[in-house]
C-alpha cells in the first residue's frame, strides 16, 4: 500500500502545485468524484481478512514479505514508476497546449471553468491513479489476489471503463456531469495511448524489479 500512496502522492502534488500555476484546477465536483474513487479503492485493499468471502492459505507461503520499505526494489519501482507517470502527464498537458493555445495571462483567482487543458489533465490523473491501483495492488501469498477481492477488481474496473468513456467523449452527458469539454480527436488518441503505455510500462518496471530485487521469488 505504501507504494500506492507515495505513487498518488508525487501526482497529486505535481498536478496540485506545479500545473496550478500554469492554470489547472479542478472543480468541487471533479475533486468529489476523484476523492471518493480513492476513499473506496483504499478501503477495499485495507479490507479486514475476516470478510466471509476471504480464504486464508492452509500454509503458509515459503515466501516472506520485504522486512523494510527503505529497499532498492522499492526505491526503483517507485522511481521508475513516477517517472512513467510524469511523462505520460507531461506529455498531455503540452499536447493540450498545442491544441487549445492561449496567448492570455493566467488568473490564479479566476472561477473555475472546463477547458481543455483542465479536462486533459483531470483525466489523465484519474487513468494514473487506477494504473497506479491496478498495478500495485499486492496479491497472493499476502493478500487475496484481484480476482478474489472482487470489490476491488469491480473498482478498478468501472473507474477504468468511465475514465476511458471521459477520454474518447462517448458520452456527452457524462462529460457535462463531470464538468469536462469534449477534446479534439488528436488529444482524445493522445490520451488512450499514453494511458495503454502507462499500465504496460509500469507493470513491466514492477514485476522486472521485483523478479531481481524483490520477494517475488
């Protein structure tokens, strides 16, 4: 878990401080919805054991979990992964510049209003964080794996399907009720292809890491 939060932290607050500057905000229903989705994916990896769909193992694994957390495996795949992250968001925000420019001065105090930098970034900082949940989320011989914690995979399931609904525009009612504009094409592909190889590239960091440095094994 402790990767998750140092994970959603480093995005949180590049998105809160640095692109605030630059004009980002989010609405108080934006905030709402992506607080909840948090709320409830750490409370069904935080969920009690004694739920009565949890089977515990008959023994226990010949596997041990990471004695410390200040270990290179986690070090790197924290690393690697915020780095990941911070291309794939960097990346949109100057792909939302380019399509939606402005010559005007930004106004730090100005009311809230859709744009299109503001829909690109709240987006892509949604997809981050359930990649950051679907591939973190620690399984089997310590936990219930993803297919057991059905709560969990039922989360990361809908929040995926809905954050790429918001991405391709296919609902124009659910983009007014999230406060979001519709993106130009361009963007709209832009922004399924980092998200593809966000997932990918940082499950692949994780499990190399943990193959070599890790409790894997």
């Amino acid at each position: 878990m402790f990767k998750i939060l140092a994970l959603n932290a480093l995005v949180s607050a590049y998105s809160l401080s640095a692109l605030y500057m630059d004009g980002v905000k989010f609405s108080d229903t934006q905030a709402t919805i992506q607080g909840l989705f948090l709320a409830a994916c750490f409370l069904f990896v935080s969920r009690s054991k004694k739920s009565y769909f949890f089977q515990p193992l008959k023994t226990l694994s010949k596997q041990r979990p990471m004695s410390n957390i200040f270990n290179a495996y986690t070090l790197l795949t924290v690393t690697g992964q915020f780095i990941v992250h911070f291309g794939c968001l960097l990346y949109v925000v100057n792909s939302a510049h380019a399509a939606s420019p402005s010559d005007e001065p930004v106004d730090l105090e100005a009311k809230f209003t859709p744009s299109v930098l503001n829909t690109s970034v709240y987006i892509i900082s949604m997809a981050l964080q359930v990649c950051t949940f679907a591939v973190n989320y620690r399984g089997r011989p310590f936990m219930e794996s993803l297919i057991e914690n059905r709560a969990m995979l039922y989360s990361i399931l809908i929040s995926g399907g809905s954050v790429f609904m918001l991405a391709t525009g296919a609902s124009a009612d659910a983009m007014k009720q999230f406060e979001l504009v519709v993106l130009p094409s361009e963007l709209r592909n832009i922004l399924v292809y980092c998200v593809s190889f966000d997932l990918v590239a940082c499950y692949m960091i994780d499990r190399i890491l943990n193959f070599f440095l890790g409790d894997m094994f």
